[in-house]
C-alpha cells in the first residue's frame, strides 16, 4: 500500500487478471473475524470527479500472510459475503453511502 501524504489519502495498487496495475484510493478498511477488508473506489473518470456521476466502489479482501510484508488482495465475488461486507461498510460510513 502506498501512502500518499498530500491529503492522507491511502492509496493501493491492484493487478488485475491482464496483468495491468490498476490504483485504488481506500475509502475505509475493517478486519472482520481476522480478514481485513478494503473499500476502494478508481476515481480516474472526469465525470466522477466532476460529481456529474456514481461512483464505483469495490471490496477487496486481504489474502496475505500474516508475516508477509507485502499484501496480496483479490476482490469480494461471492454474493453473500459481499452483502454481508457491504453492510458494514454501509455502517462504518454513517449512511452517507449505499453500497449496492
């Protein structure tokens, strides 16, 4: 995970299965029952950034070891476990998002 101290945001970056670095800024993080769990969102699109559109928020999960200094993520596809992080999320955001 990159630290982008400018406006504290996190940032992380993610291989997509072509193999192409895609980075994500990090809206929240929890760990649920040991798993931690990432919100990221890719704001790279001019209608997103201008509020002239949703934004697409995604959930990865964290598959590292834990003394791996580097972490691996995949992202949430099962159904029920993305409902079930979504409404955390949903929560920890204070209702100022849904999450759908």
């Amino acid at each position: 995970m990159n630290n982008d101290n400018k406006n504290n945001d996190i940032k992380v970056e993610f291989v997509d299965e072509n193999g192409e670095k895609v980075s994500f800024n990090v809206i929240e993080e929890t760990k649920i029952n040991n798993v931690k769990y990432l919100l990221v969102t890719e704001k790279s699109d001019p209608a997103i950034e201008s509020g002239e559109d949703e934004e697409v928020a995604y959930i990865l999960k964290d598959l590292s070891e834990d003394s791996s200094a580097d972490a691996v993520y995949e992202m949430v596809e099962d159904d029920k476990e993305l409902d079930y992080i979504s409404k955390i999320f949903e929560e920890l955001l204070d209702d100022d998002v849904e999450l759908s």
